[in-house]
C-alpha cells in the first residue's frame, strides 16, 4: 500500500460521509489505527526477538546491523493513523454499530 507518509488537508465531508457523523468517522480511524499499530508492533517484536541473546555483551549489541536496519524500517513506515485513514476513505474498512439484545 502506497501511502504518503506527509501531513494532508482531508476533506471533513468526504471523511463523514460513510457515516454520516465526523466524529463516528474519526472513532472508526482511531480503533483501525489502534488495530493497526498493534499488529505492526506484534510484527516488530516478533522480527526482534529473533536476535534475542542471553549474553551480556555491549559489542555485540551496537554491531548488528541487521537489527538495526529492521528497526529502522518500521521507523520510515507510514504512521498507522496515516494508514487507516487511507483504508477508510477507500472503504476497506469495515465497521458495525452493537445493537441492544433482542434486537435484529
């Protein structure tokens, strides 16, 4: 996904328009994001782990690159609010208001 990654006028109206509400709109965003920063964050920790090492040694630890090309991966990625944003203005999220039990 091909997402700018730089700060972008939205227009409020289109942003409202799946749900007729601004700041439904704006909530749905921010549960996507939320979704997923955690899921990158899990992706991260997981790509991380994996250089885990039981010993103790500060060389070690400054020479993996890596690592550290890894992680500065994840930095350049666009932010998730960015992301979601993105998903929601091009429908590909999906979102559902609780109803009251009973009630269909």
């Amino acid at each position: 996904m091909a997402v700018n990654p730089s700060i972008i006028t939205r227009d409020l109206d289109k942003v409202a328009e799946p749900t007729g509400n601004i700041y439904e709109s704006i909530h749905i965003v921010g549960q996507r994001a939320k979704q997923i920063s955690s899921n990158l964050k899990e992706e991260l920790n997981n790509k991380l782990s994996e250089f885990a090492s039981t010993v103790d040694n500060l060389e070690e630890v400054f020479e993996n690159k890596e690592q550290i090309e890894i992680s500065k991966f994840y930095e350049r990625m666009p932010k998730p609010s960015s992301l979601a944003m993105e998903e929601f203005l091009e429908s590909k999220v999906h979102f559902r208001y609780p109803t009251e039990e009973g009630e269909e």
